[in-house]
C-alpha cells in the first residue's frame, strides 16, 4: 500500500509547470474511435485514468502508441475493425470510460460498455448519456451492468434538450452525433473549457461543429474523417490546487503553462478571500497570503465555482478569520473530506449539502485517508500547513489525475515522499 508522508510548516517557492487536462484527454481519445487516419495528441498528462483509456482502447484493437518522454500519443486505425466491447475490468476505476459509448455506437452501429466506476463521490447516473443517444436513434437496454445498444441503420441527427447540465452526456452525444446522419442541435449543454477542447479536436478531424450560444451546439454528421495533429489544453483543476497551495504555503510560487482567462471564476473568488497574485496571460506568480478572508462559494456547472476545486478551496478556508460556506449542488455526496480535514484540526460541519468552515484553525499532522481524487489532494495541502507529519492513505486515488504531485511539489521545496508498506 502507497502513502503520502507530508511534514508541514515549510514554504514553498520555485515553479509549477502545469501538465494537460486529465478531463480533456479522456474524451479525446474515446473520440480517436471516429478516425481511421492519422492521430497525434500532445500534451497528454501521464496519469492514472489515461493510462487506462491507453489500456482499455489497445484491448479494443486500436493501433495506439504512448510516447511517455514527448507526452504525445499516436493513433493510426487504418483499416482496423475495433471490437465494439468496453469491459468491466476497464471502465470500474474510470468515470470517463463510458464516452466510448458514443463513439462505438455512432462508428459501429453497436456498443456493449460497462456501467461506470471512478470516485465515490454520488450517484452521477448515466440515465442524461442514454436520453441523448436515443433521441438520435439508439436502442439502449441494460444487462448485467452492461450498456447494450444498438442501432443498426446508424443514428440520426435530432434536436435535443439536455434535462439537466452534464459534462459526461454532452461529449457523448456530441461524438456520437459526428458521424451520424444530417444535422444535431444540441440544447442545455455544459460549456466547460475541456468539452471546447473536444470540439476544437473533431472539427480538425472534419466534423462541423458550431457552437450557437454558450449553451447551444450544432453538429453536422461527417464520416469523411482527416488526419489531425491536436494539442490537449491545461489542466485547470491542477492550476487551482497549486495556486491554493501557494495561498496556504508559499513566499513566491509561480504557476505557468496556463491560460488564466479560463480561470476567472477561481481567481475571483481567490481574489476575494485575499489571495495575493500577480497574474498575466499564461502565468501566474502567488505570494505570501497572510489575511485570509472567509466567503460563501457554491460549487456549479461552468463558468460557475468547479466541484473539483472545492474540498482544495476548503482547506483554505480553515485559515480565513470568520465562517465560510460552501454549498455543495453537483455532486450529493462531495464532502468525504470534512472529517479527515477534521481529524487534522478543522473546525467543519457538514448540513446536507451545506458546509460551514470557522476558522482560523491551526492544522495538525494526522494520519488520514484519501476517499476520492480532489479529497486526496484537499488532504496533501492540509499537510502542508499543518504542524508535524501528516499520513495520507490510499494515494492511488491522487495518482488518477495529478501528474507528478510528490516531485513538483518537491522541486518547491516542499516536504513530502511517497512510502510503500
């Protein structure tokens, strides 16, 4: 079993160099599926849930190569039948798995995929993916935590309202619709900069993607692919996890590799609560922060405050002079971290959906246990802060979507190590 160790109290300066987006790469190569030319794809971050999309598309037959040196992978399906299987043993640590339902479906007419894993963190049903794929014509039945579908004169284009925001079933639908036949108006879309990144990457391939409004897409069927060379935006989940540990921990962290226009949202709230910056177009330079402010954030779909920031900006929180809130409406059960933030010190309680943080707490060094990815990386920056050593278990949760974590934060003079017992 791998564990952290952190010994906190130390502050942190040098440079952070963020890698690509873990969520903007999944999709991207469950897209892969549409194209039989040529595919290469930069930037990709080398983490756990991409290993197994890698993993889980080479089982498929995708003639799929990973330079992990360059952090470019290789596609190139000519004349490759692909089996139209997802299993079980693939798509059970990994959320993301079932965007090749789409993909399979739209390309192959069918599609057997295993119903989702990943973090622990709600029910996030399927039941939005499944809504849009039959509006373009899908026959979809589950069978033993299998996804059946099926349609065998391919899909067609349609008009279709999403009945709720979901990043998940708006990829889907927006791969699945690329290939199927005359036009897709999309309605009530997420607009996250990732779901932007897949679109930038089918249009390359030959897809006509347009988007209308914020929240409105039009796709018109394509099957006459390119090749196309694609670059995986910045993982800007990564930016804010480092930014709030140069709030908590630093003199002066940069954080580069970005584009901080996408970030607007987090640095206004980061802002607010008294976070010092010096920000320009592709970095950002973090400075001591010493009067912490507290603030009432509710997590929302984008360009609202991301679910996958909260439990990072709560540690924060426990610095602020005052009661902060946080209400928590994506995710219902997103706060698996308040009693191991508790266990280190924290003055945390948790109402339904409701969190009310009083602070200032001074954090002590425990041994605590990682319940999902972003909860793990909420309990790597307590360490940071707290007083003596802090033990963090089941780290295999952080190694999903952090690249590198221990060795930038390392190279920060940060004190932390990864032990295996």
């Amino acid at each position: 079993m791998e564990k952290l160790l952190v010994k906190g109290k130390k502050k942190l300066s040098g440079t952070i160099q963020i890698s690509g987006s873990k969520n903007a790469t999944l999709p991207i190569l469950a897209a892969s599926i549409l194209n039989e030319k040529k595919i290469e794809i930069k930037g990709v971050p080398i983490v756990k849930d991409v290993i197994t999309m890698f993993h889980l598309l080479k089982h498929m037959g995708s003639n799929i190569k990973f330079n992990f040196r360059k952090k470019k992978i290789f596609i190139n399906n000519k004349n490759k039948k692909l089996r139209h299987v997802a299993p079980y043993a693939f798509v059970k640590t990994m959320r993301a798995g079932i965007i090749v339902l789409g993909s399979l479906l739209t390309k192959f007419g069918k599609a057997k995929v295993s119903l989702p894993g990943g973090c622990a963190i709600g029910t996030r049903p399927v039941d939005i993916h499944l809504y849009g794929l039959k509006k373009l014509g899908a026959n979809i039945k589950i069978k033993n935590g299998y996804i059946l579908a099926e349609a065998k004169n391919g899909l067609k284009g349609a008009k279709i309202r999403f009945p709720s925001i979901s990043v998940g079933a708006t990829e889907n639908v927006i791969i699945a619709a690329s290939l199927a036949k005359g036009t897709t108006y999309l309605k009530n879309c997420a607009c996250e900069p990732e779901i932007k990144n897949l679109t930038d990457f089918l249009r390359k391939m030959g897809v006509k993607i347009n988007w209308l409004n914020q929240r409105e897409v039009k796709i018109v069927g394509n099957r006459k692919m390119k090749p196309v060379s694609h670059k995986v935006m910045f993982d800007r989940i990564e930016a804010g996890t480092f930014i709030i540990a140069g709030a908590l921990a630093s003199r002066s962290l940069k954080i580069a590799g970005i584009d901080t226009k996408t970030l607007n949202t987090e640095l206004k709230i980061l802002k607010k609560m008294g976070v010092k910056m010096k920000i320009s177009k592709n970095e950002i330079r973090v400075l001591e922060s010493k009067n912490i402010k507290p603030i009432t954030i509710r997590t929302q779909p984008y360009p609202g405050f991301p679910t996958d920031l909260q439990a990072q900006t709560m540690v924060l929180m426990t610095m602020a002079k005052g009661i902060s809130k946080i209400r928590e409406n994506i995710f219902e059960n997103r706060f698996m971290h308040v009693p191991e933030l508790n266990r280190m010190g924290g003055k945390i309680k948790t109402r339904g959906n409701l969190s009310l943080i009083f602070g200032p707490q001074d954090l002590n060094g425990a041994e605590v246990m990682a319940t999902d990815l972003r909860a793990s990386v909420s309990l790597v920056l307590a360490g940071l802060v707290a007083k003596n050593k802090t033990v963090i278990n089941r780290v295999y949760h952080l190694d999903r979507g952090y690249e590198q974590l221990e060795k930038k934060l390392k190279k920060c003079k940060a004190n932390i190590s990864r032990v295996y017992s």
